[in-house]
C-alpha cells in the first residue's frame, strides 16, 4: 500500500477518493495510471492503517469522522485470498435456485435471507423496495445459551453443507477477519477522541456483529421514480466495514449532494453509525448513504456491521459534551436503539418479531429528509 497517496503516510493528507481527478471516471480508477495518481482531492479520504506513523494516521482517522464519516482502509492487513473465497461464496449462494434461499429465510434474529425488495431504506422516497437481495449472519450464538436470549441473537441460518460445503468455512474466516480489524478500528477512533486505546473495549466483548452479502438486480435504479438499489439511510450502529466487487453504485451525501465512491481495489469502504454520532454527541458523523444502480449489471457487497454488545450503554462522551455543546440525546443501549430503528425497513423481520415484542429489522436509519440532487441532506441539520 506504499504506493497509495494515503492520508496516514505523512505529508499528503488530502489523499481522497471521490472527486474529479486524472485517472478516475464516473466508474472509478479508469486503470490509465498507476495507482499513487489516482487519489483525486476530495470527499473520501485513504486511510492506510499499515503507515508506520501511527498520530498521523489517527489524525487523518479523526479528520474523516469529523468530515463525512467515511474512509477508505488501505493496508487493513484482512488477506486478499480471504475476501475473495468470500466473494466467490456468496456469488455460489445467490446463484442457488430461489425456492433453496427462501428455505433460508430469515428467522426471528433476523438471520438469514431477505429476498429481492424485502428491505425498504427509506420508505419516505422509495416507491417500492431496495432491488437487492441478502443474507445477514451474526455472530454464532448457541442455541440455549443465555444469550440467546436476546433479540437479534441464535445461531445462524447456514446453507446446507449439502449444497455449498465451502461457505460457513468462508464467511467464518472472514467474520473473523473483519473482527479484527473492527477491534483494530476502535481503538483508532479512541485514540483519535483523545480516548485510552481500549476505551470501546468493554462494549465490544463481545460485539454484536453482522455479516450481510447482497447482490443487486442489473435493474438500473431510478431516483426520480423512487427506485434504488438501496435507499438513502444511515448505519444504525458503531462502524461499518464494507467490501465490494469494484462495481459503481455507492453515493454519500456530502455538502447537499449525492457524491459518489468510486471502488478501491484491495480496500474496504468504513463508514461511522449511529452509535459513535450519538457517543461523540455529534462530532463524528453518521452520513447518509445509498445505492444508485446504473451499470445494468448485477453488483455484490458485503457489508460487515460491527456493533457493541445488546446491553451496551451508548450516551455522549464527556470529551464531546461542552456548556456550549451540551448532550444531544438521551442515554440508549445498543440493542433499544438497533430495535428502535429496525422497525420501519424490513417488511420480513417484523413478522418474526415475537422475541423482543419490541419489532425490529434491518441495521440502518432511513433518509427521510434528503434530496435528490442537492439543497435538503440530513447533513445539512448537524
Ligand atoms: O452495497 C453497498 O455498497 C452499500 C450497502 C449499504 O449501504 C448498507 O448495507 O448499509
């Protein structure tokens, strides 16, 4: 990762993704220079977590969580091969014949498959449902165990070994994989709130934590129809990791407009949630997010959702609350405030809600307020 302009390497910490540079187009790196060109000025910054200058990189951590709540990790140290089984796994999973995944549906945790349009991210604009499908596995939590007491939490729904051997082994790596370099990532964010390195610690142990493969229909989106490939939202929790297969799609809202990600090869795309917005009474943000479809191709990611633990107690942090600045919002716990907001987007979920008796669903805040093509971001509020 050396040769990426990164923004933790010293010197250059306006390296970013996301605006017009040489090199880039509307798809991402068009692949006519190396790569140290390609970073053009803008919204999304590289992050490499392998530079050896560690406040550098803190200090670009915390610049991005102030800015747009998004970054892109360079040198994350998850190996290639594993994110690729994966990538492989998942595309086998979504190929199997619909009547196999509806056998897999999602279960009262809200694990397992949630069809084509089952998820609606922004019910205020949307028309009908997201044009993906996807799969949510947890953190194995045995059945019978006292935590399995808890909403959200069971074991997972898995394809039958019988029709695709290699995928818990896969997804199972890669959990564990993601996990570390969630851990990784909290104690980069504490330090950068001037935080001991393991402040988050306590609250993770152990995480609530989602893996959710999607696959987006070749269906071009639409916004001025209300159809998308994922409406606009927010991530409900701490941070969230995501990998995709290169294809475009992904827009922030940035400034009053829809920005878009351009992919970054061998990288993940972070972003921030809910939860750290609430801790942090604001300072670092949870941004609007959606997926725009355009390339009339399908389109995966896996997005790995990394959460504190059900009973978690997330309210501001006293480093973030001046007489000036006073809290902006109530104590929550991480699972009130997951089930709070997983009512309104999950047509299945809700059905299945009898655990908690409180409702629930997906994993993220819906837009509301935005629009399309400036003026309006939630942002915009902060
Ligand atoms: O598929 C993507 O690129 C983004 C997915 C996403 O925003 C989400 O699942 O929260």
């Amino acid at each position: 990762m050396d040769q990426l302009n990164s923004a933790s390497s010293g010197g250059d910490l306006a390296a970013t993704v996301g605006g017009d540079a040489a090199g880039w187009d509307a798809a991402g790196w068009d692949g006519t220079r190396p790569q140290a060109f390609q970073m053009p000025p803008a919204a999304v910054p590289v992050i490499d977590l392998s530079a050896p200058d560690e406040a550098a990189t803190v200090a670009a951590l915390g610049r991005a969580c102030r800015d747009s709540g998004f970054f892109i990790a360079a040198g994350h140290g998850v190996p290639q091969p594993v994110v690729d089984a994966m990538f492989d796994q998942m595309r086998r999973l979504f190929a199997l014949p619909l009547e196999d995944k509806m056998k897999m549906l999602q279960d009262e945790n809200n694990r397992g498959y949630t069809p084509m349009a089952e998820e609606t991210l922004d019910p205020e604009r949307q028309t009908r449902g997201d044009t993906k499908e996807g799969f949510y596995f947890g953190r194995e939590v045995p059945a019978g165990s006292p935590e399995a007491d808890l909403p959200l939490h069971g074991p997972n729904v898995w394809p039958p070994p019988a029709l695709l051997p290699g995928f818990r082994p896969a997804a199972e790596a890669y959990f564990r994989e993601a996990s570390t370099l969630g851990h990784r990532l909290l104690r980069l964010l504490a330090l950068s709130l001037g935080l001991e390195p393991a402040h988050f610690d306590r609250y993770f142990d152990p995480p609530m934590a989602f893996l959710r493969p999607l696959r987006y229909g070749p269906e071009a989106s639409s916004p001025g129809e209300g159809v998308f490939g994922a409406g606009a939202h927010t991530d409900y929790g701490m941070l969230t990791i995501l990998a995709t297969d290169g294809s475009p799609g992904l827009q922030v809202r940035l400034g009053g407009a829809w920005v878009e990600v351009p992919p970054a090869p061998g990288c993940f795309v972070c972003n921030l949630g809910d939860m750290l917005e609430r801790w942090t009474n604001g300072l670092y943000r949870s941004t609007l997010h959606r997926v725009v479809s355009t390339s009339g191709k399908e389109r995966f990611s896996l997005p790995f959702f990394f959460e504190p633990n059900f009973s978690a107690v997330v309210e501001a942090l006293p480093c973030c609350v001046t007489p000036d600045r006073p809290a902006r919002h109530p104590p929550t716990t991480a699972g009130a405030h997951l089930l709070e907001k997983y009512a309104a987007t999950h047509a299945g979920y809700q059905q299945g809600a009898e655990k908690s008796g409180a409702g629930a669903g997906g994993g993220r805040e819906n837009g509301g307020d935005q629009s399309d093509g400036g003026g309006g971001g939630a942002e915009e509020g902060r």
